[in-house]
C-alpha cells in the first residue's frame, strides 16, 4: 500500500503514466499528477478522482529544470511533503539509421528522456532527505539494456536512465532514498500507434515478446506501484524488466 504517500507522476496525462497515477491512488497515495499536455494531465486528475482517489494536475515540462523544481515545490505546497516519485514522461523520437540521426533529434530525445530523469530527482531526493526518505522509480525501457534499430538517441537515453539510477541508489540508499529503474517491453501506448498501424512491424514486434502479445500500460504501473511501496523496502539500484520475457532471448 501507499497510504498517504505524495507521490509525483510525470507524464501521467496518457499511457504508462496514467495508469501510475490511477494504481498509485487506488493504492492510497496523493497524486501529483503531471504533464506538458494541460488537457490530458486534468483529465487523468479527474480519473484519479472519479475513481476515489486523490489528485491535483501540475503542469510541467520535464526537459525544463525550473519545471522539475517547481514540480516538488508544489507537492510540499499542497501535501506538505514528497514520498514518491515516478519519471515517466518520454518521447519515441524520429525513427532513423545512426548516420541519417538529426542532431537536433538526437538533443530533444536526448533532454525529454535522458536529462530530465536527472533534472527531476535533484529537487526530489533533496524534497526526500529532508523528510527521511522516499522512492523513486524512474521508467526506462528495454531499450535500456539492448539495442533496437533506428531508434539511436531513444536506446542511448534509456541505458543512461539506468546508470543515473544506479549513481543515485549508490549516493542515497544509505539516507532513506530508494532509487530503481523500470524496463518495460512495447506496451498498447500511443507512443506506439505509429508502429502498431503497420501490420507487418506489429506482428514482429508481438512475436519478439515470448509471452505472444504486447504489453499493457496497467501491467507496467503494478510494477511501480510496488517499488514505490514498503513492500519493496530491501530494493534499490535495480532494474526491472516488465517485458513478457523479451530479454529472455
Ligand atoms: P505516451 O502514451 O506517449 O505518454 C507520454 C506522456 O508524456 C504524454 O502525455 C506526453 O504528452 C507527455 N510528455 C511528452 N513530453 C513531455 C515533456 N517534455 N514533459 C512532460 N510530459 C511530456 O507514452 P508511454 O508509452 O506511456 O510512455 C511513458 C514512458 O514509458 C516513456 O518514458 C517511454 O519511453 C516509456 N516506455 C514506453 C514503452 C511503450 O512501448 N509504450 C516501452 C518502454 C518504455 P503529449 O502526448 O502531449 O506528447
């Protein structure tokens, strides 16, 4: 359970994140839900909300340091405290060989995925220290442990999303700050609408997945919900696969 814990979910206006902010809630927390997108932010809050939980939308966009902060400032304002907090929010980015990458691409992937991961949990872990303590799962990919072609900046990001999260449980676990990172497979998202419209590529793409199918944004937020509770308490710098045995090959 999650009783009471204030909990931050970036990204949480679709996908993943949204079912973060839903299992979170359903599991006790208070649900700072957040997004660069102000409609799709207030209508998870609303969800949350319709479903018995408790929320409040708080725009921000994660590749900005001054939103990270501000993010956690609003959290001690409304709960007076931060317990928990998922990085969730991401972009695919251009779909292309290494040598065809836009820089500029390659920058914004880059900062939405990679550099925001590390402007969040700055303001964070300090928000967390100075209340004893906190978790923090940060939502990297299986992309975060191999390669997949043409998605160079998305699969660089990822593996660094994994290392910021060792370097942070390594710093912060003594002091009460869980950090993990979770590796979900390709999951029904819109994210993934572009993929999905081409019969032949989802087709490989399911049968890349042992378990015969793509995953389920819930299926993800299980995860979380659980490295973001008590339960987990013996659990930091690891990461996660939810895949359906994807990295089993
Ligand atoms: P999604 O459905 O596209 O949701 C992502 C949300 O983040 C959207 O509401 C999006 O808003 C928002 N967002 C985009 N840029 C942002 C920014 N700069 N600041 C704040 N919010 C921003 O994607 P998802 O599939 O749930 O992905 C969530 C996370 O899971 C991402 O980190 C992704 O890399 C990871 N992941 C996804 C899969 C998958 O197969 N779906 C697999 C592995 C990992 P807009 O819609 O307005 O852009």
């Amino acid at each position: 359970m999650l009783n009471d814990k204030v909990t931050i979910v970036t990204g949480a206006g679709s996908g993943i994140g949204r079912s973060v902010a839903m299992i979170c809630a359903r599991e006790g927390a208070k649900v700072l839900v957040s997004d660069i997108n102000v409609t799709s932010g207030e209508e998870t809050a609303a969800m949350v909300k319709a479903a018995g939980g408790d929320a409040l939308f708080f725009p921000a966009d994660v590749g900005k340091p001054a939103d990270n902060k501000a993010l956690v400032e609003e959290a001690i304002k409304q709960f007076g405290r931060l317990d928990v907090a998922c990085n969730n929010a991401g972009i695919a980015g251009m779909r292309a060989h290494l040598t065809d990458y836009s820089l500029d691409e390659w920058a914004k992937v880059i900062n939405v995925n990679l550099s925001s991961v590390f402007y969040g949990m700055q303001p964070q872990i300090t928000a967390m220290l100075a209340t004893g303590g906190g978790a923090i799962v940060n939502i990297a990919s299986i992309l975060g442990a191999v390669g997949f072609s043409t998605t160079t900046a998305y699969t660089a990001a990822k593996h660094g999303v994994v290392g910021l999260t060792q370097v942070a449980a390594l710093e912060y676990s003594a002091r009460g700050v869980r950090v993990n990172a979770v590796g979900p497979g390709f999951i029904h998202t819109p994210l993934i609408s572009e993929l999905e419209q081409n019969p032949t590529v989802e087709a490989m793409l399911v049968s890349a997945h042992p378990i015969g199918r793509l995953g389920k944004p819930e299926e993800v937020a299980e995860l979380v919900a659980w490295l973001a509770s008590d339960r987990a308490s013996f659990v930091s710098g690891a990461y996660y696969p939810v895949d359906g045995g994807y990295l089993a090959r």
